[in-house]
C-alpha cells in the first residue's frame, strides 16, 4: 500500500478590497464599530495634531534646551560633554556594524534626530554654532563607526572593551574633571543634570546591579550557609523596601554616620542605593532561571567530570539567563524609569530639570503639560528601544521555542 502526499499550494494573498472585506466588514456589527473607530481616531489625531503644533507653548522647552541635557554644567567646559556624547555615538555606530540586529533601529534613530536637533533653528543664545556643529557630527560619526566595523571587521569583545574604557574615562576623567590636569578644573557633581545624570543612574544602576544579581542569586543556592543566609537577608530586606527609602538612607542617613572627609558624593550615593535595590530584584530572577533548569542536566555534567564552577558558569547560568530575559529587561526598563526619583533627594535629573525650568517664570506654570510630556517622551523613546532590542534577542535566542 502506497502513500501519496501532495504538496498543498501556499494561501493566495488577500487583495486589499477582499483584506477589508473580511477583517473590517465581515457583517454589520464590525462595520459600523470600524466606522466609528476611525471616526474617533480621526478626530483624536486632528486634535492631537492642532494642540501640538498650534496650541501648545514649548517655550519651556526651547529656552534653555541645554539645562535638559546637561543641567548647569559649565558652559565654558562644553567641550566634555560633547566629547563625550561624540565618543558615545562612535560606540553606537561600531555596535551596530557588530549587533546589527538589535542596534540598527536605534542608532539610525538617534542619527536622524540629532541630525534634526542641530538644524532646528531655535532663538537661545545657549545653540551656539559650535553646539550645532556637534550635534550635525554625529549622524557622521554613527555612519563612520559603522562604515569601520564592517569594514575591519571589529570582534564583538573589542567593542565590549572600548564601551568599559570610554565609559571609565568619561565617568572618572572628562565628566568630573581632575585639578591637577591643566584645562580640566574639576566640576562638582552637583552641577550635573538634565539627561545626563538619568542614563548614568540607569546606565550605571543597569550594569552594576546584574553581575551582582546573578552572584546573589547563586548564592542563595549555595551550599555554605553563611553564603546562602546573607543572600538570602540582602534580597528579602531589600525588597521589602521601596526604593524611596533605599534612596533616603543611602542618601541623607548614610551621610549622616560618616565623618566629613570621608562623605561619599551624592550622586553617586544615589547610584549606589538603586544598584542595591536593583540587584536584589535581579537576582529574585535570575533565581527563577536557574529553578527552570531540569535536575538530570546537573547530573549528566558531573557524570562527565565537570566541576561546579564549569556546571554553573557554562551549562546552568546560560540557559537560566535565557529564560528570564523578558523578566531582567522589564527590571532594567523599570530602574530607568525610577531615576526620577532621585529628585526627592536633591539631585536634578530630568524630571527635576523640568521642574526647575517651570519655576523660572511666572508664566510657565500652566505649561506643565508641555514640559512634563516631553520628558515622558524622552523616557518613552528609550524605554521602547530597550524592548525592542530585548525581542530581537529573544527571536535570536529561540526564547518560548522548543
């Protein structure tokens, strides 16, 4: 008996009349509830539209454009920052000629926007010519890393290498300044704001906080006791408290215990507290991964010899990390969106820029919409960036397929 299999032709495509018919006007219920959504979005985005470009009054927003990004750091100093953001959107540009897949979106999107900043022709006498001329590199600059990776070829570890080196150089060096370096005085951390200071909180909380909680993690599996019970005290307590009061015994009780020369700077006390909140809620995560792994695969590598730490770091740890990636990006979406909290204890991030600049005149208090929606797209465009890349790494890693 003889088995005949035919091949089944693929499903012809829909034409866009027969598309609509189907999807939209499949029976009267779903047109008129089509209609009426267009209806709504039509005049919503009409609305939407005519507020934005004809009602609303950025004028908080375009006056000190350079307050939200770098708060009141020296104006004479410039140059730092801008070396700095050129250095950072080079990286940017040599990881997407490595990471295609998952920087590709957002450095042709900061391309472009920079690239549009610097053209706008806003009346501040803060947008100097030499400020539009660092913005209008940097598109170049993306376009130039990228052009050089594909073209040498650069391995993914020498990227990794010269993001650690940069960031050390602008967070140490550039940024804060060293006195005994002529043409760089030091500039005190409290002159920091705007955007600068919420992605080195993020950025700085992001990187910290998930070595370390992957090893509390591991250590709460532990099999030395001492080990296991202080992991296991860190996380519980941590997480039992918000991160407001984290951030106010790290930021003013702390201090308070500590001699006068031996304070430690603000803003890094800030970024201490959310690397501790943080971490705790990292390794409840990871902690997950690490259950979802079968027994018998632990047992099959120490049939084969392998010690614990080869178990771990090579065959367990992976693998647990893959599971959770959804749950650690949602975790780090979150620590970014957090940063704004620090407001509470005197350090002017985004959102405190933007309530500083509603303080400046009288008549920007009824603006709060504006300055306070704009920040939140800010938040929105990185949060959404961070998602994305997220999704393309769980694609690339199979995440949910057997």
């Amino acid at each position: 008996m003889s088995v005949t299999s035919e091949t089944l032709a693929p499903p012809a495509a829909l034409r866009p009349l027969a598309w609509l018919r189907k999807n939209l006007f499949s029976n009267w219920f779903n047109a008129l509830l089509t209609i009426f959504s267009l209806v709504f979005l039509y005049f919503a985005l009409v609305s939407i539209v005519r507020w934005v470009f004809f009602t609303a009054d950025w004028s908080p927003v375009t006056i000190a454009p350079l307050l939200f990004l770098i708060g009141q750091y020296p104006r004479d100093q410039l140059w730092r920052p801008a070396l700095s953001m050129l250095m950072c959107v080079f990286l940017i540009g040599l990881s997407w000629a490595i990471w295609e897949r998952y920087v590709k979106a957002f450095a042709i999107f900061l391309g472009v926007l920079l690239g549009v900043l610097a053209l706008i022709p806003l009346e501040t006498p803060t947008i100097t010519l030499g400020v539009r001329a660092v913005f209008l590199a940097c598109p170049v600059l993306i376009y130039l890393g990228f052009w050089i990776g594909r073209r040498l070829e650069v391995k993914g570890k020498y990227i990794v290498t010269l993001w650690l080196l940069a960031s050390v150089l602008i967070t140490l060096v550039l940024l804060p300044g060293i006195r005994s370096i002529p043409g760089l005085p030091a500039v005190p951390t409290t002159a920091w704001g705007g955007l600068l200071v919420t992605l080195l909180l993020a950025v700085g909380g992001i990187v910290l906080s998930f070595p370390i909680g992957v090893l509390l993690a591991l250590g709460r599996r532990s099999s030395l006791p001492v080990v296991k019970l202080f992991s296991i005290l860190f996380i519980e307590v941590v997480r039992g408290v918000p991160l407001v009061t984290i951030l106010f015994m790290f930021s003013i009780i702390l201090a308070l215990f500590l001699p006068a020369e031996s304070r430690i700077d603000r803003l890094l006390r800030a970024l201490i507290a959310m690397v501790v909140f943080s971490a705790a809620y990292t390794a409840e995560n990871v902690r997950g991964g690490l259950q979802a792994i079968p027994e018998g695969q632990v047992e099959a590598a120490k049939a084969l010899g392998l010690s614990s730490f080869h178990i771990t770091f090579f065959i367990v740890l992976p693998q647990a990390l893959r599971l959770v990636i959804p749950n650690i990006v949602g975790q780090f979406i979150s620590l970014f969106k957090d940063t704004t909290l620090v407001v509470i204890v005197g350090i002017n991030d985004l959102l405190g820029i933007g309530n500083a600049v509603l303080n400046l005149r009288p008549e920007f208090v009824r603006l709060q919409m504006e300055v306070y929606l704009f920040i939140a797209i800010i938040f929105w465009i990185f949060s959404y960036f961070m998602s994305y890349a997220s999704l393309e790494l769980e694609k690339a890693l199979g995440v949910g397929e057997r």
